[in-house]
C-alpha cells in the first residue's frame, strides 16, 4: 500500500472518498476580466476550485509562457472576491516560494513528476499538492514520486491521471482510465482526472470526465475559457461556459446514479 493518508485536506473542504472535487479554470491567466468571468461562472454552477495558469511550462519557447507573479495577483485577487480556492502550477524549485504564498493548492505538471529535488521542496513547505502523471510514466512511478513529497513530510497529495503518450495519434494523449481504479486498490491517496490535456480536443473532454466519474475517480480538472477560440495557450482543449455548465449536471446526474 502506497501512501498514508486517505483524506486530504484544503481549508476545510475534504478530498476522499465522498466527495467529488470538481477543478475547473482557463489553461493561462490572461486578464482580470478574463478570469473573473470564468470564475463567476463557475461559482454560480457551485464550484469551489479554481485553476489557471501564471508559469506556463511550453514545448516552444516562442509560445505564451504566462503572466509570472502579475497573473498569481490576479489570481489570488478574483479568488479572494469570490470565496474560492486556487490551484496553479509551479514549474522549478525557483517559484515555488512566490507560487505557494498565493495559491491553496500547488500543480505539479506532467513534465516535472519526476524533478526529484522540485517534489523534495513541495514535500517540505506543507501544503494540499495535485500531482500529474507523467506523460511516459508507469503508475508504479507516479506512485514512487508522490512518495518523494510524502517522504519530507506532506502527505496532503492528490494524484491526477491526465492521459500518456501511446502509438495513438487521434487525440493528444491517451486517458489512461485504467489507472483510477488501479490506484484505488494500490495507494490510499485520492486521484482525480484531466480530461482536457488527456485529449487535447474540447470534442471528447465531456465524454472522458464523465467516464472518469463512473470509474470512480475523486475529482475531476477541467480547462475552461470565456472564449477559447482566442486563448493564448491550449484553445483547442478549452471548453466554453455553457459546455461547462452541461458537464456539471451530468456528472451531478451520474455521481446520483454510482453513490
């Protein structure tokens, strides 16, 4: 049995087995008005998490690489307005002092899962961490580095299934639907799901977050835009607000059906 502790913790809102921890935010903070709108939106359908980008970790280093410290004020200022939690990505060991001062929970990407020394620091400062599977990683791997933040102390981890690489080449990554049931049974740690960066096509992102549900995943991650198409990072993945609000009532309709 991997981890020990089955319940996590994040201002008084529990993480486990009964409740359902729904994630929802644009892939990068652009805006005040950008973000405020999103997270409105999402408050009004009930949700108390919210997501967004200020270090984008990109493969070009030509692409939109965040807002830095300008978007975690944004961020941390929308959240305050609106009663919610913040979760965003630390991308080095270098930001992490900044990234935790402003947020609730801190992301670890898929491309630093196994930045051993990154997970070592994440262990020691104490604070609710959502860790991604790496892209080309077995789950007995993921598991072992959640084990390096576990190891220093932090046992407030959260694991997150967001699709590997395989020979497919018709979405961005393949969902690994397999891993939330199978991580059940090996670890006590909560493991939630993202769609979004599983498929890379806001096309398939409902169907995948409520088959993620039915498996019996903890939570679910879901990018979401005021206006993908214009997006500076991820559009192709981003859902819109009424497509959010349509995932939500089915995945209240389904969660009604399995608990």
């Amino acid at each position: 049995m991997i981890g020990n502790s089955e319940i996590i913790k994040s201002k008084n809102k529990f993480v486990g087995k009964k409740d359902l921890m729904l994630i929802a935010g644009p892939c990068a903070i652009e805006s005040f008005d950008q973000l405020y709108e999103v997270a409105s939106h999402i408050k009004n359908l009930g949700g108390e998490y919210l997501r967004a980008g200020a270090f984008k970790p990109r493969t070009s280093p030509y692409s939109f690489q965040g807002l830095g410290k300008e978007g975690l004020e944004i961020l941390k200022k929308v959240a305050t307005l609106l009663d919610m939690k913040t979760v965003t990505e630390v991308t080095s060991e270098k930001n992490l002092e900044l990234v935790a001062e402003y947020c609730d929970i801190i992301q670890i990407g898929a491309r630093n899962m196994q930045n051993f020394e990154l997970l070592k620091s994440v262990g020691e400062i104490k604070m609710p961490v959502i860790l991604k599977r790496g892209m080309g990683n077995t789950i007995k791997e993921w598991l072992l580095a959640a084990e390096y933040i576990l190891s220093q102390g932090n046992y407030d981890v959260i694991l997150c299934e967001r699709g590997i690489k395989t020979f497919e080449t018709a979405t961005r990554n393949t969902l690994d639907i397999s891993s939330v049931p199978v991580v059940k049974d090996l670890s006590l740690l909560p493991v939630i799901v993202d769609p979004s960066h599983a498929c890379g096509n806001k096309k398939y992102v409902e169907a995948l977050a409520l088959a993620s549900v039915a498996a019996g995943a903890n939570g679910i991650m879901v990018e979401v835009h005021p206006n993908a198409g214009k997006a500076k990072s991820d559009a192709q993945q981003q859902i819109g607000l009424p497509e959010y609000a349509r995932l939500v009532e089915k995945i209240k309709a389904i969660r009604n059906i399995i608990t």
